[in-house]
C-alpha cells in the first residue's frame, strides 16, 4: 500500500460508497499529487479506518475498504511541559511516527510559552500530516493545554511514568522489561521542560501514583526526551504481540 498517497478525510464525506472531496482535498490531490480521473489512492479517518479510493471528477470512489495493522498494541499519552519556541512542532510530529496516542501539552513552572488558539490547531495539522506519512491508521489527539498539577490529578491510566533529569530512579527501559504492559494497556509518560521540574512539581507527580523513572545519566533537551521516552515505550510492541 505504500505506493498509494495517503489524505485524510472525514466520515461524513461518504455517502452511498463515494467520497465528496471537498476544494481543498481537490486541489490537494490534483494540483498537489497531480493525481488524474482513474488514479488511486488511500482515504483515511484518522480513526483506524482506511479505504483504497479511485479518483473521478469531484469525487472519488471507493474500491475496497482496507484492513491496517500499523498501532502499537498499547495507548500511550505523552504528558509534556511545553519547550520554548516552535520545539513542539518535532515533539508533535516525531511523536506521531513513534505511535503515541495522545499528546497532552502542560504548563510548568517553568514553561515560557503560552500558544494561542492557532498554534493548537497547527499541532493538530502537523500530526494529520505525520501520521499520513509514516502510515499510521489513527492521528494522535492533541488536547489543549493544561496547568501541569491539574493534569497530573485527573490521570487514571494503569501505567504512569514520570521522567526526572537528575535523582536515583530507575531506567525507563528497566521499568518497562520489569513490568511489560499487557494488550490495551494505557500508560501515561510525563517529561519536563527546560530547566527540569521543581521539586514541587516532583513531589505531586509521585503523591498522585506517578513513578519516576530515568531516561539515562545525560540531561536531554526538552524536545529530546519526550522522543526518547516514546521509543524505549514502543519496544512494548515486540513483546506484547
């Protein structure tokens, strides 16, 4: 399938086995693709659903719906405090390719940016584009940003990992071989910001059922890190399936 370009659509835009694309997919996939009437390609909901699609006119119809494995077999929400700067945008978009299933901005302490609306919605575009890319059936959701204590108490998923730059805790990769999580599994991993977390932050991640871990003996970037949590948590993939 990987021959076949790849564009999201909504749901809603299937009516009696076509697709109603709308002017923007149009220009997309003829101006953009430069595909031609006959020419196929994959539809995708972002939702786990894809279908091999044969472009005609304004429309496109649908040849076959295709079945996809490409998720990891576990639902991993990425807690970050936001990285200065446009650092968010490669968190969104490496992220996505590693297969997270939510990413969940928070504000630290120490966190300097503070996104408007627009940069909200220009994560959710940088996700859509990535997970296109890199063949995922599902596009991350990105939620709104949220005061870091706020989002640390309303987290109930069965795994929590809580990254620290500095302190005796165990490796992530030690953490995960210890205590593999099972198909469907939700885990949550948290890391921080520039400058680290404040012990404050430290102290409510672990009285909420956080448990610290490490991501090795150097001080990663803030937009490092969450990259490299997301990696060593994939690993789960080989051992679950």
């Amino acid at each position: 399938m990987a021959q076949f370009q790849r564009v999201t659509i909504n749901v809603n835009q299937i009516q009696q086995n076509q697709i109603f694309l709308t002017p923007e997919q149009q220009h997309y996939l003829r101006r953009v693709l430069r595909l031609r009437d006959g020419d196929r390609w994959i539809a995708m909901d972002g939702m786990g659903n894809w279908w091999l699609a044969q472009l005609t006119g304004e429309q496109a119809n649908i040849v076959e719906s295709l079945k996809v494995a490409t998720e990891l077999p576990v639902l991993i929400t990425l807690m970050i405090a936001l990285p200065k700067g446009n650092g968010f945008d490669e968190v969104v978009r490496c992220c996505t390719e590693l297969g997270v299933s939510t990413i969940a901005p928070v504000l630290s302490d120490r966190t300097l940016l503070h996104p408007s609306p627009q940069k909200l919605d220009r994560w959710r575009r940088i996700a859509t584009e990535a997970a296109e890319q890199s063949e995922r059936s599902c596009i991350p959701t990105i939620l709104e940003p949220e005061i870091f204590a706020t989002a640390i108490s309303e987290c109930d998923t069965t795994y929590r990992y809580f990254c620290a730059a500095r302190g005796e805790y165990p490796h992530l990769s030690q953490v995960i071989n210890n205590n593999t999580p099972s198909l469907g599994s939700e885990i949550t991993i948290v890391t921080g910001p520039e400058g680290g977390w404040t012990n404050r932050e430290v102290e409510i991640a672990i009285s909420q059922g956080f448990e610290p871990t490490s991501l090795g003996s150097r001080i990663l970037r803030a937009v490092t890190a969450p990259i490299v949590a997301l990696s060593l948590l994939s690993t789960v993939e080989a051992r679950v399936y």
